[in-house]
C-alpha cells in the first residue's frame, strides 16, 4: 500500500529531532504540500528545518503548553499555506522521573501541562481556526506507559493515559469531519527516552518480543498512515508501535 498525503499541509509540535523531526520527513516523503515544525526552542527547531533541507517546511519557536503559541502557530501556518489537514500532538517531556509518593510536585504538574494540556490546546486551536469547517485528522502521540503500570515514570504514564482518553473523547466529539487518532510507542532510540535505553540497549531490547527498540521512523511510518486516506475509517483508535510489548507478557521497565 502506497500512503500518501500529497497535497495537504501539517503542523508536527516537538519536531526539532527524535519522533517528531522523523515525523515531518516522511510526511514530506509521503507529498505534504507544507509541514510546520515546532519546538520551544528556536535554535533547535531552525536546525530541525535546516536538516529537512525543504522549501516546504517552515520552522516555528512555541511552546506546546501555551494557548498562544498554539493559536499563533494555527494563524501563520494557514497564512502561508491556506489550509491545515493534519496536526500531529507529538511534544512531550518527561522530567518527573521517580516514586509518586516522592516525586517533584512542579515537575509533575510540567509534565501534564505538556503532554495532557497541550494537546488539548494544540486540537482546540486548529478545530476553531479551520478543522471545525473543513476537516482534517490529529494524530497524538501517547506511550505503550498509558495503556500499562510501568516503575519510574508514573507521572508521564498517567499524562499519557489522560492524552489517550483525550483521544477517544475528541475523536467522539470532532466527528464525523475531523479523525483523531493515536500512536502508543514502547522504548525508541530517542533523547526522551534516554534512560530507558542508553547503556543497557540488549537488555531493554530482550524486553520486546521483536527483540530491538523501535527507531524514531518506526513511528512516524504509523503517525502518517493514520494521517492518511489510507486510515479514512479509523478513529478513536490507539496503535501500539512498540515491538510487541503490550500483546506480550508483562515486561517489567518500559514505560514508552
């Protein structure tokens, strides 16, 4: 099957490397007519845009936790390409690593500003500014951690828990125009996900029955299929792209 999403324009949000940079590659490789790249910061995201290398793509500083950003992003994307089709929720952090009876209280409350709010505020804003009348599909990425207990990481696997019941709930309430979908990853060879892999790569892979952590492409391969017309019919789903972890026994430490 050739997926394609020739012709139609993207924002990515958390696109200055890892998942998200890998994201907007394919969707230029699958013919998107622009794709918006975000990060917080504009050095990242300029350099993102610089490895892309394409007149298509038009790098943004904003913040995924900010109603603002999100609103100005949505404003300057139609007015450089006159539609939006696809907003992939791809930002994310992770700085609340530890116990829950323990952990960083202001870290936590980062953590869900970004992965659980965020994506709210990023599907709000292009609903009101173009979704809502014309259509389109948000694709979220969530974590193999929202679907399964995993140690550690508590707080960013309950974000990303809430970030799948959001899903559900905005592909209920958006349809039958706009499709909102999501990708749940176990352990990719991303910065994110450092400490769940970095050192300890043979061991942390025996943990997947396909026996390898997953590359940022493995990912974006799934976010622009649902992307596409190919995924015309699917909504309020949750795909795991994670090696076959959560269709395996349980597998102590990955939390995605």
């Amino acid at each position: 099957m050739d997926v394609r999403v020739d012709g139609k324009v993207a924002i990515v949000t958390g696109a200055s490397r890892g998942i998200g940079e890998a994201v907007a590659a394919e969707l230029l490789d699958s013919g998107a007519a622009g794709v918006t790249i975000t990060s917080r910061k504009p050095e990242n995201v300029n350099a993102a845009a610089a490895r892309l290398d394409d007149r298509r793509v038009v790098a943004v500083a904003a913040r995924a936790d900010r109603e603002e950003d999100a609103e100005e992003t949505v404003r300057s994307t139609l007015a450089r390409f006159g539609r939006i089709d696809i907003l992939v929720n791809n930002a994310g952090t992770n700085p609340a690593a530890g116990h829950l009876g323990d952990v960083d209280l202001g870290a936590v409350s980062k953590t869900w500003e970004v992965n659980q709010l965020g994506p709210l505020l990023w599907s709000r804003a292009v609903w009101k500014q173009w979704m809502q009348e014309h259509g389109g599909v948000i694709v979220n990425t969530a974590s193999v951690g929202g679907i399964r207990v995993g140690p550690v990481i508590g707080a960013y696997n309950i974000s990303k828990a809430a970030l799948i019941h959001m899903t559900h709930q905005l592909a209920a309430e958006m349809a039958p125009g706009v499709r909102v979908n999501a990708v749940a990853p176990s352990v990719v060879r991303t910065r994110l996900a450092a400490a769940l892999w970095e050192g300890i790569e043979a061991q942390t892979a025996s943990a997947h029955p396909l026996r390898r952590i997953g590359e940022p492409e493995d990912v974006a391969r799934a976010i622009v299929f649902l992307a596409s017309d190919a995924a015309s019919w699917i909504t309020g789903v949750v795909l795991p792209v994670d090696g076959g972890v959560t269709g395996a026994a349980a597998a102590p430490g990955l939390g995605g």
